[in-house]
C-alpha cells in the first residue's frame, strides 16, 4: 500500500509467517491509514479576520478578545451559537454546520463543508482551497455585501433572494446550482451564509471599535450586554431582519411596443442621463472601463498600497521602541498579505451580449439591478434618477443585445447572433 | 450544552445593564477653537491627473491631485478637526436644517471635503454636462452608490457618525475622489486654503480634539507653538475658554505626508 | 505437514476467485447493483451486447481460473514429492491457436456490435436540437430553442439542471462543454458521451417510459466531478410541453412570484 502502514505491518508480523495471518496483515495495513485519518482531525476553527487586524493595528490579546467575544456571541464551526437578536434558526444551522455525517436518522449534516467551504472556506471568507483558481473569486461574506437582491443597494437580501442564488447558481461564475439538493437543504445554507456574514460583520465593528476607544480603556472592549448587543450585534442583525420587508416595487412595464421601447432603451445606454455606455462600452462588450475594482478587492489593493507607503516611511523620527514596534507590524502586515489576502483583480463590467447574466435573466432581475445597482460592484443604482419606465426599456434593450445583429432590430436572426451563445 | 470557555464572557454579556445618561444639561458658557495648520517645507506642486474619460469636457480644467494642497503661505487645506467627546452640549443656535451640498463640479468633488452630521441631509449634486456616479464608501452606515445625471441631484443621509472620514468616488471617472465626515454632533471643521479653522460655539471646558488628513491619516505628531507635541491617534484635549481658545500655528513636516 | 497446508491454502484461495467472482454476479441483480433499468430504445440492444460479452469473457474466466486451481493443487511439491518439473520451449500450435481465437472472437464482436454502434453514434434523426446542454464545472446548464425550434434566439429557456425530455420521441442533445473534459451520463438511456470544450456534439436517444432519472458526469472534471448531478425527467408531450411553457413564464417574470397567478 504505502510506506508507513508497511512498517506498521513489520512491526506487528510473528516471525515465523503463516499465509494466513499475512493475508490479514495486508488487510489491516490497508486499513491503517483510514482509520489514523479518522481520529487526528483537529477540529475546525474560524479564521480571524487578519486583514483587518493589521489594518487596525490590533495587539494579540486584542485579537484574542475579539476571537473570545465572536466565540461567546456565535459559537464555532461545529457548534454553531445563536442569540435572539440575529432572529436565526438553530436548527437550521445545526443541519448546515460541523463537519460531514450523518445523524441518528440518517439524515445529513455538515452541509456547508460539504457544499461550500471548498471555495468560501470554513468561515466564509471566500477563501477556501479552490478560491485561488477562481475568477471571479467567491464571495466573502464577512463584509455584509451581497450583489443580486431584490432590495435597495444598501440594503441586505432577503432569504428569498439567497435561495434563488442557490438554486440558479451564477452563470458566468464558478458558483453552481444547489437546486437539486432540495429546498430544506437550501434553506438550512442559506441560514448558515447569514450567519456567517453577521459574525464577520460583527468581527469587522469589533475591531474597527478598538480605534474608538478612549484611552481609559486601555485597549479593552467593554464586554457588556449593552455594548455587545446593542453597538455590535444589532445594528448588523436588524438590518438582515429589515430586508425582509424592504422589496423593491417593481411598476408594471409600460405598455408600448416593444421595438419602440428597445430603441428608447437604446437611446437611454448610449445618453448621458443613464451613461451606461461609459462602462459597458459602445459596444456593450463590457470594454468600457476595464480597471475598476469591486469593493472586495479595493479593500485588499488599498491596503496593500497604504502598506507600501508604510514601507518608505522614514523611521528617523521614531524611538527606538515606536521603531521595533512598527517594524513588527509591517512584517506582520505583509505575511497577512501574502497568505490572508487573496491579490486584487480588476473587475469586468457585463458584456451585454453573451445572454449571460449571473443576478438572474428575468426583465425583473435586471430591473432590480439597474434600479439598485449592485452592491459591491461599480454599478450605481439608478432609482431616482430613471423613472421605473426608463428603466424598463433598458431592460428590455438589454435584453435585445445578444441577438441585435448588424445594428437591425426584429425577429429574423442570423448566424453571428446564434454563434455568439 | 454551554462549554465552560464559553460560560465566562456569556455570562458577561448577558448581566450587566448600562444605565444611559439623559442628555439635557446646558453649558454655561460658549467658546471657540481655532487655529491654523502649517505645511514645513517647500510648498509641493499638486501633480496633474490623467482625464481619460469624457475628455472634451473634463480635459479642459487642468485638473490636479487634490490629496495635499497647500497654499502660498503654506497653509494646509483639507485637514478635518472634530470633537470626539460622546455626549457634548450642543448651542442651541448649532441646529442643522440645511442640507450640505457636495457638487460634482468641473469633474471633481466640490468642496474636496465636506462635513454632515447624522440625520443631516448630504446633498449630492452634479453642475456639469456629464453624468456622473457618487460612491460614498462609509463603514458604519450603508454604503451608496447613486447614478447622478447632468444637473441631477441626489440627497444621502446617514444614521450613525463614522470614526474615519468616507472616500467619495465617481466609477464613470476613476480620477475623482472626495471626502464626508459623518459626525453626530456640529463641531467639526475642514480646514479652508490657508490652513485655517475655527470651531464655534463650544461648551466651555475641556474637550478632545482629533485631527485627520487623507493623505497622513490620523496625524500622530505637529509642532504647536514651537513645542514638539504628540497626539497619538490624532487625539488632543483641549481646554475651551469663554473668551476663545487659539491652538495658534500647528506645523506639520513634509514627511508626514509621504 | 505445513507444507501442505500451505499447498491446499493457496489453491483454494485460487478457487475461490472464480467461485466468489461468479457469486458476486449471481447475487448482485437481487441486490440492485446490477445494470439501471433501461428506458431507452436502443438499451436492449447495448445491454444484449453486454450479456453476449459477459457470458462469453464469463466463460473464459471460470475456465482459466479453474486451470489455475486444478494446477496449483495437483503439482503441489509437498504432495507430489520432489519430482522434476519439464522444460518446455514453446509450441508453435499453440501459440497460432491462442492468437487465432481470440482474434476470431474481437473481430465478431467487431461487426456484430456495427448496428448497435451506428445507432446511438451514426445515425442521428434528422431534426433541430431538442436541448443544448452545456457542461461546466460543476453543473449542467441547458438551453431549450422555445416555440420557434431555433438556439440563439430571445425565446430560448435557459435552465439548469433540470433536463425534461418528452417520451417517445426522438430526443436530439447539442452537448458542449465550457471549460474541461466532462461526459454527459444518462445510465437508464444508455447513453455516455463525453462533453469536449470547442466542439458541439450531438447525442441523440428515445425515451420510452417516463420517469425522474440521473444525469450524471462520467469524466473526472475537477475536484467537484462527484457533485455534478442533474437530473432527467421523462413525460408526455403534454406534460413537457405544459413545463416549458411554465419555466418560459417564470423566466419572463416582470414582478414577483408570478407562480401564484398559475395556481
């Protein structure tokens, strides 16, 4: 089999050999290394965010009370908790936490690690194993922003919109669809994403809240139910909970005729008042502007500049203390850098013509996303400034680029149209 | 089912109530801080920033890089000052109505900074033929991200204050940047061309001062009056006198802003 | 004494592989790990191929592995004693009839098998695509042409996962692949074809009962190959006429849960 069960087995063999009991050697040095596997796992832990403790200069016993606070406030990854206030489901966290088995009834457990943490890592950091390989990167959930929703640009989704991410998938991304794990099972993820994302959004104000601090505190966050309840937690918790009631209406299209409404929705891409055009190019290829970043990366490329010019700072002026002292944070700065931090990419605004679309293809859907915009994307939200009719014909303009061929309009399609998809 | 290691901080969590102060006493006496920021060194030339989108229109203002300007007299624009004490009175005439108005304006953020208080109405407006986008990317509050057409306008308003100034971008054209300081209370101030601010209407007494600059951050160390003096994290108290307090020249070194 | 245990051991040993092989085919059919139920119209046709090849490889085996036993047992050194065994160099005989057989063999198996492979790969039923079913890491996306039989135009459907195909009928696939290898697995239709980035290939079937089915991928395509499942169901024209017509709906949606108007 391989090197370490064969000295195993050397180790456990009489001298003198019978057939037999050599056959049953084999048998148990085949065995050996499973059943090793199975009892060292150790057991799964949230990675903190250390992008954000650099960034904020946290000291370790910071960082050790933040870990402490976030572990008392949601638990582990195996044991996931929940107070009140996040309005989450226990149950449906239970189904989706842990690792992999199943329970006394057989049914399974441990579905995120099964299904997601491959690419958004154990603490949905969207840093799993595969997440290097992947373009675009998969979602970090700890930020609290979440792209394709049916409500306003700040605002978060509903647990609607989670599950239909879930059951389409994200076409033109690496994200697949879950729809045939069946709808408990989605459900139970989906209740997992919103837990994991308030506890990153919670670990993010945690930390950000050292810098608040007045020095009487000496460098300690008050671990008082009201602080912890009421400045960290709820502010994040109620604002899921808002979603929920925070749809969007959508008017009805108006009733014109649909080549009037493409060409009026033309007009509106390539005008100044929607200025689509600007980003999603004169052709629509999406090759209008081609080094912007998504909030996600900006966060990485900022620091990773601030970091830079950290690094050309005279240390001059500085006591020796204030020197060794900062040079302990660069170098701890740069190892999180390289190993917490995935490197920044430009994100592409939305080639138009592909009929790809990975918020969902519905006229509704691209509704939502011209009147919201996209959180986390470049994309401004238009509301206020298009009226819903406007917005519609460009939806349905839109909608027409894949198959507009050779600037014509209409239902006779060519070739280039159909080669294109 | 509670580990033990978790019983200690939960238990923390849940027993102890924070009785909250209601905010009502009135300050006797009424004071201002003012002072001027000081740039050391030969005053920097603002480097000229590539326009590369709608160039007809914005090509023609020789726009520059606003991080650090300083001007003729080497005063330094820009730098936000804001009392960081929690509960503070408030002068009776400080009542915010007005919204502030932050104009896309020749394609850049005017004024490059710009200060609203919670609640207060940010007024995002666009003065030039071009459409533009504003990308207000605070931490505390929703970030926004609204599509703003020739002389359109949109109003932003935020529900809590934010320790760190937000950045004010436009996606459309990459070059431009701004700044909202988001506090709960009115006194705040942004220094003008000649490095100069003035906070009114203070309570009398002592009150903490942070100063801020979006090329240096939090400023650790400037020189006031001669005398080397630190504030770490930007932070500095300050003794309010009836009659006007005067912080005097706060002279910054070039390297500060490297 | 133990050396003639250890004589009978390794020939039973020997005697066991043909016997368990031949019980483990046995058993299997009663313990559903055979073949999947066929629902295909050329499946008798493949399966009957397979039968014909089991049986014959089946009989081959028992007979070698008999040879072997009834060898290992009667020249065993402990019972025969310290005999000679003789050098043989070849035998040209011999030699002529274990190629010439199996030869003979391959190619009847070659030509008997011609129909049933031009079949499922030779002769494809003269119509536009059903379905187009693109494969991708890891998940099946597919796209029905709509009312007008035609891809590539705004009354295509797009899904995922979630093949319909109506029964009887011949049911023509463009199958294409968007980043690496995978194989388009249809186990109850018989039909595996692998999926190749920058061709679009046809695949083609007939269903003959309806019914909910795997769709599964046979070609290790990443690290996620084990979860990339679809799913088939089989119906009636009306039936899957009544679906498409449905998902188009949904996909047009302007407003919310338009499902509800349809209840």
């Amino acid at each position: 089999m391989n090197l370490p069960s064969a000295t195993a087995c050397k180790n456990n063999q009489p001298t003198t050999t019978a057939p037999r009991l050599s056959l049953a050697c084999l048998g148990v040095c085949c065995l050996l290394p499973i059943l090793a596997g199975c009892g060292q796992t150790p057991a799964a832990t949230f990675r903190p965010n250390m992008v954000e403790s650099a960034k904020q200069r946290l000291q370790p016993e910071q960082e050790q009370q933040v870990a402490t606070i976030l572990e008392a406030m949601f638990g582990t990854p195996d044991n996931p908790v929940v107070l009140p206030e996040t309005g989450l489901d226990i149950a449906k966290l239970r189904l989706a936490a842990g690792p992999v088995h199943s329970d006394i009834v057989g049914r399974k457990n441990g579905l995120f690690r099964e299904h997601c943490s491959h690419c958004h890592g154990v603490t949905g950091d969207g840093m799993g194993p595969t997440a290097a390989f992947l373009n675009p990167y998969p979602r970090d959930y700890r930020p609290g922003w979440f792209k394709f929703k049916s409500t306003e640009r700040a605002d978060k989704p509903t647990h609607a919109d989670l599950v239909t991410i879930l059951n389409n998938g994200i076409y033109g991304t690496s994200m697949p669809s879950f729809e045939l794990l069946g709808e408990t099972k989605v459900d139970a993820l989906v209740e997992y994403v919103k837990y994991l994302s308030m506890r990153g959004e919670a670990e993010l104000s945690l930390m950000r809240y050292y810098f608040e601090l007045d020095d009487e505190d000496e460098g300690k966050l008050p671990e008082t139910r009201d602080f912890l309840i009421e400045e960290i937690l709820l502010p994040v918790a109620e604002r899921w909970q808002e979603a929920e009631d925070a749809v969007i209406e959508v008017p009805e299209m108006p009733e014109v005729d649909l080549t009037e409404s493409i060409a009026m929705g033309k007009e509106l891409f390539y005008g100044n008042k929607a200025n689509c055009v600007k980003c999603h190019g004169v052709t629509a290829l999406g090759d209008g502007q081609a080094n912007d970043y998504d909030d996600w990366n900006k966060v990485v490329k900022q620091w990773s500049a601030e970091l830079q010019s950290a690094h050309e700072t005279s240390t001059s002026d500085m006591t020796s203390e204030e020197r060794s002292e900062h040079r302990a944070w660069l170098a701890k700065s740069d190892r999180v850098l390289a190993g917490d931090a995935l490197d920044p990419r430009t994100i592409q605004p939305r080639n138009l013509r592909q009929a790809i679309y990975r918020g969902g293809r519905r006229p509704l859907d691209l509704y939502y996303r011209i009147h919201a915009g996209i959180n986390g994307a470049p994309m401004p939200a238009a509301a206020g400034t298009l009226s819903p009719d406007e917005i519609w014909h460009i939806v349905n303009y839109i909608r027409s680029l894949p198959y507009e061929f050779d600037g014509e309009l209409g239902a006779d399609r060519s070739m280039v149209a159909r080669d294109r998809l | 089912m509670v580990q033990p290691s978790l019983r200690r901080p939960l238990l923390t969590l849940l027993g102890s109530v924070l009785v909250a102060l209601p905010v009502c006493a009135q300050a006797a006496e009424w004071g201002s801080i003012s002072g001027r920021f000081v740039y050391d060194g030969d005053a920097p030339t603002p480097p000229k920033l590539t326009v590369d989108k709608d160039v007809d229109v914005c090509g023609k203002h020789n726009l520059v890089n606003e991080e650090l300007i300083v001007g003729e007299d080497k005063g330094i624009a820009n730098i936000v000052i804001f009392v960081r004490d929690r509960k503070i009175d408030v002068h009776p005439d400080l009542k915010a109505t007005e919204p502030v108005v932050l104009d896309n304006l020749n394609c850049r953020f005017a004024p490059h900074v710009v200060f609203v208080q919670t609640g207060q109405d940010l007024l995002i407006k666009n003065s030039d033929p071009v459409g533009h986008n504003s990308n207000v990317a605070t931490l505390k509050n929703p970030a926004s991200n609204t599509l703003i057409p020739a002389s359109g306008e949109t109003k932003v308003t935020f529900r809590s204050d934010e320790a760190v100034p937000a950045a004010v971008t436009c996606n459309i054209h990459p070059w431009m940047k701004g700044w909202v300081v988001v506090r709960d209370n009115p006194y705040a101030a942004v220094t003008g061309e000649d490095g100069s601010f003035t906070i009114e209407k203070l309570p009398a007494g002592e009150v903490e001062l942070q100063f801020w600059h979006e090329k240096a951050g939090y400023l650790d160390s400037m020189v006031i009056n001669g005398k080397k003096t630190s504030v770490k994290r930007g932070r500095m108290d300050v003794e309010v006198e009836a009659d006007g307090t005067d912080l005097g020249e706060m002279v910054l070194d070039a390297s500060v802003f490297k | 004494m133990r050396n003639r245990l250890a004589g009978l051991f390794w020939s039973l040993l020997f005697l066991a592989v043909p016997v368990l092989g031949v019980a483990v085919f046995a058993v299997a059919p009663s313990i559903d790990v055979w073949l999947p139920k066929d629902v295909s119209a050329h499946g008798k046709e493949i399966d009957s191929l397979f039968y014909f090849i089991l049986a014959l490889t089946g009989v081959v085996f028992i007979v070698t592995e008999m040879l072997l036993f009834w060898f290992i047992w009667k020249y065993d050194v402990a019972a025969r004693g310290e005999e000679k065994a003789t050098y043989i160099h070849g035998s040209h005989t011999l030699e002529v009839i274990w190629t010439i057989i199996p030869a003979v063999v391959m190619l009847f198996l070659a030509i008997y098998q011609m129909n049933a492979w031009a079949d499922v790969k030779m002769r494809r039923p003269v119509m536009k695509p059903t379905v187009e079913v693109v494969a991708r890491q890891f998940e099946w996306r597919l796209r029905y042409p709509g009312p007008d039989e035609e891809l590539g135009t705004p009354d295509d459907l797009f899904l995922v996962n979630d093949l319909h195909v109506p029964v009887d009928e011949d049911v023509l696939v463009q199958l294409k692949s968007m980043d690496v290898l995978h194989s388009f697995f249809l186990p109850n239709l018989r039909i595996k074809q692998d999926a190749v980035p920058g061709m679009k290939i046809p695949v083609w079937f007939k269903a003959t009962e309806t019914g909910q089915y795997d769709l599964v991928c046979a070609e290790l395509c990443g690290w996620g190959h084990y979860k990339m499942k679809g799913r088939i169901t089989i119906e009636s024209r009306e039936d899957f006429d009544a679906w498409l017509e449905q998902k188009y709906r949904e996909q047009e949606a302007t407003q919310p849960n338009p499902q509800e108007d349809m209840l």
